[in-house]
C-alpha cells in the first residue's frame, strides 16, 4: 500500500511539474535578437532589429515545420558578459535555436564561442568585426552585413591616391575599433600611404576636443574615424564646431551609416564616398520593405543593420524548412548551399564557408542639402561594388574553414 501511494504521489507531482513548464523547445521555434537597445549602438539597432526580425517572421507565414514562431529580444548593454549569460540562458532554459544582430563585436566573439559549444547558430548581423569570419571564425557562426574590412578598403584606396596620403586614427578603445582601425591601415599602406599615429577612446564619450588636437597636430592630410554611431557622431560634430576638418585635413567616416548623416545633417557630411550593404531607396524591393518597416517604426526606413536582420532571419527558416529538422547541423548545412534571396539583397548572395555572406553592395556618395528631395533621403547611389571585391579575399583570411 505505501509503495502503490508513494507511486501514485510522483506520478501527480511529475505531472504538475510538466504542467507548470512553459512552453518547450518541442512547442514553438524561438529566434533571439541580442541588442543595444540604450547604448551608443541603439539607434541603429535597437527595436528596429526586433522589427525586421518579426517582419520575416511574418513574411515566412509564422510558422516553420508545424511550429509557432516566436522572436525573444534582450539588451546586452554592449557589455560581453552581459551578452554572454543571456546566450546562456535563452540556449538552455529557453531553446533558442539562432541568435541575431548582436551589435558589440566584443559580444559577437563571446557568443559566437558559446554557441560553436552548444551546437547553436549565431548571426552578426549589426556586428562589424571582420575578426568574426576570420580569428573568430567557426562553422555555427554567420556574418551577414556589412564588417570593417569591406568599411575600411571600398573608399580608402581611392581616397589615397587622390592625394589623402598620410593618416591619424581616433579610434574606439574596442575590438570593433581596433579591427577598423587595423583593416584600414592595411588599406592606406597597400594604396602607399602611410600611418602617422592614432588615440583610443572609450565608448559613449562625450568630448573629443583632446582627441581631435592630437589629430590636428599631427599634420595628417587625412583623419581616420575609427568609431561607431554615437561616438562617430560626436566627434564629427565637434570636428566641424571647431573647424578640425578642412581643405587640408579631410576627414574619413569609413563606417558612416545613414544615421549618422541624419544625425550629423548633410551640410556637414555632403560628399563623402562610402560603401554600403543597403539602402532603402535603392530599388523597388528596397523600399517596399522599407515602407512595411517604417509603418511599425513611425517613419523610419530601415537601417543597414536591421535589413540584415530581416534578411538572416529569413534565411535561416527557408534552411530549417528545407532541411525538415531543427537540428543546427543540418540547418546550417542548408544555410550554406541556399542562394539568400530577398527584399534587401542584391540579386542572388551566397554564404562562403567561414560564414561570411558575399552579397554585392554600393559605393554611395553623401548627397548635398540641395539635391535631397525628402526626409532620409541622403545617398546617390554610385556604383555597385561585387562582394568578392568588398569582403576579405579567402587567400588572406586565416580562418581555417576556407582551407578546407
């Protein structure tokens, strides 16, 4: 009788157990967009990423192999470790499967080890590292956007030889900043320039007066900013306040985004050249997303980093559903030999085997205050630039899934 009680009472509780469980794994597909959504990254990032995220969700028509999709969201506050117990958490309490966006380099390098370890896929989509596809690289990590190797040469060589021969760097004091920094000194050396020096500063940095008189009293013909959105901002503010860049000096923004223009104004950044992986109103299929996004984001199109996310969350259910399984392994083996096809990319991009997406992207120049027609309406379109000419060449990376 005891025995035949004790067995009845475990079988009770077991049951309330798997009835107070949420939902598992078994039930629903989880995708997570680990983000700044405070930090200096944020308006460029942020809820936007969330958005594109659930724009393809929809898209996909929400479910994938009989299972609700479902798109968590956290802010990493651009701190790694912060980065890293989320990655932790979401893979074994909550069966995330991919982890987007990401943002921080320094947050991409801690998630992208975790989940080679837990068998799980990660995807930089706002991270722009190149280390990631190259140091860093492993088989269940992706690179989507756009990366500081394709930043740091479209524009430099040309701008080099056209006579911006010797460089100061004011750089980010992070790994996305000395990864800029590094990939673009082997830009203006390759084109026969030559560094002078550089200053680090920390992130979230309000006065770059010191910094920009380093710069200055160097002599450099040109100043390299090596920074990212916020910060980027800032110090190109300041260095027009204080007339740092002029006829002798120019000033290189080599990762300049759209809003930053927005936020810096066209009077200050008509005319410089860079390399972009999206705009909105580059074509038809460009600014069909871009009004489905600004409808959910009180008119704002869609920023370079959150089409990629829009564009890797969609790849990444076309794999699961032509694989017929969730298991990582065969996904990623799907997201590898599937052409990436959709509203922001170029034609056909094809994922290279250390995961670096080789999309076609545009060599844009910042429009004059007079030739903007509208709100966000900041680049020409020059030309395109083929993604074996944006992104690092396989003959110089030492990641070791391209010597296989």
């Amino acid at each position: 009788m005891r025995m035949a009680s004790f067995s009845a009472a475990a079988l009770a509780s077991l049951t309330l157990m798997a009835l107070a469980a949420p939902a598992s794994a078994a039930d629903v597909v989880r995708i997570g967009v680990l983000t700044d959504m405070t930090g200096v990254l944020s308006d460029t990032l942020g809820m936007g990423s969330v958005e594109g995220a659930r724009i393809a969700v929809e898209e996909f028509g929400g479910v994938v192999l009989g299972k609700k999709i479902e798109v968590v969201h956290a802010d990493h506050q651009n701190k790694a470790d912060i980065g890293a117990n989320i990655t932790r958490k979401w893979i074994d309490t909550e069966g995330v499967g991919a982890i987007l966006d990401l943002g921080n380099s320094a947050v991409a390098i801690a998630v992208q080890n975790i989940v080679r370890d837990k068998n799980r896929v990660s995807i930089a989509t706002g991270a722009a590292s190149s280390e990631l596809t190259n140091k860093y690289c492993n088989p269940n990590s992706f690179h989507w956007g756009y990366d500081t190797y394709q930043t740091a040469w479209a524009a430099t060589v040309p701008l080099v030889k056209s006579g911006g021969d010797s460089w100061f760097f004011i750089t980010a004091d992070y790994a996305y900043g000395h990864g800029l920094e590094n990939d673009t000194r082997k830009a203006v050396e390759a084109a026969g320039g030559k560094v002078l020096g550089s200053v680090r500063h920390p992130p979230n940095n309000m006065d770059f007066s010191s910094y920009l008189l380093q710069a200055q009293a160097s002599k450099a013909k040109v100043i390299g900013l090596a920074t990212a959105v916020g910060d980027l901002q800032n110090v190109i503010k300041q260095g027009v306040e204080f007339k740092t860049f002029n006829d002798r000096t120019r000033m290189a923004a080599m990762p300049l985004l759209l809003v930053d223009v927005h936020a810096v104004g066209l009077k200050a950044m008509q005319g410089a050249v860079i390399s972009s992986v999206f705009y909105w109103d580059a074509d038809e299929n460009s600014r069909a997303f871009a009004r489905k996004f600004s409808a959910r984001m009180g008119g704002r199109p869609p920023t370079e980093a959150q089409a990629m996310t829009y564009s890797a969350v969609l790849h990444y259910l076309k794999a699961m559903k032509a694989a017929g399984t969730e298991d990582s392994a065969a996904v990623i083996a799907k997201m590898r030999s599937l052409p990436v096809e959709d509203a922001v990319t170029q034609g056909k991009a094809r994922v290279r085997e250390d995961g670096r997406v080789m999309r076609d992207i545009w060599l844009v120049r910042v429009k004059k205050p007079e030739e903007s027609t509208k709100l966000w309406d900041y680049f020409r379109l020059l030309e395109p630039i083929k993604a074996e000419n944006a992104f690092r060449p396989p003959d110089q990376s030492e990641c070791a899934l391209l010597k296989k």
